[in-house]
C-alpha cells in the first residue's frame, strides 16, 4: 500500500490541494509527507466524515452530518461510500452546493448530472 501511495503521491502539484482517502494510515503518512513537501493543501477524507444508513441490492443512502446532507449512492458497495465522500469534498472546494452535488451523485453511471 505505502508504495502504491508513494505512486500516486507523484502526481501532486506544488501548492495544489490534495483531497484523499486517509483511511490506511500508513497510505495517510505517505500522502501527507509528500503534500506538506510541495506546500499543498490536504483534505483528508476519512470514514467518520459520513455515516451508511442503509444498502439495498442497487445503491446505498449516506448521511454527512455536517450540513445533515443525505446521499443516494447508485452503487451497493461500501467503498462507494468512501469514493462519494471524496467526490462531495472536492465539489464542496469548488463551491458546488451540496443540493448539486446530491443529485450528481445520484444519477446513475453514464448519464450526465447536468444538461447544457
């Protein structure tokens, strides 16, 4: 795992923000060692950030406490909770509101979330 993170730890750009997973601490330390290097920002996203509420065969409901945000997942699987957490926190540095960010996640994979 720590080389793997070391792999993705050289895409970082310096003074860039750097939203993660920081889940495994040994893949956190590697991530950190090389943003706080370059001066880069860190976001890093960990499972107490949200809670599962419940999964069904097709998708899963999340809440994020913080703005009391409740998201549909259209995936079963617990790391896509994890990967819609990393997708809420970065839209939320772009300043994306969350009732956005909610319906992009929900749309099922290949549809867009938004028309032009």
């Amino acid at each position: 795992m720590e080389a793997i993170a070391g792999e993705k730890a050289g895409i970082l750009k310096r003074g860039v923000l750097v939203v993660f997973d920081a889940n495994r601490p040994e893949v956190r330390a590697v991530i950190e060692k090389r943003a706080a290097g370059l001066s880069c920002g860190v976001y890093a996203v960990q499972k107490s950030w949200y809670n599962r509420t419940d999964m069904d065969g097709e998708s899963l409901t999340m809440e994020i406490p913080d703005k009391a945000l409740r998201l549909t997942v259209p995936f079963a699987a617990q790391y896509q909770a994890d990967n819609a957490m990393l997708a809420v926190t970065a839209a939320r540095l772009f300043g994306i509101p969350d009732e956005v960010i909610a319906r992009g996640i929900q749309k099922p994979a290949g549809r867009a979330a938004w028309s032009r």
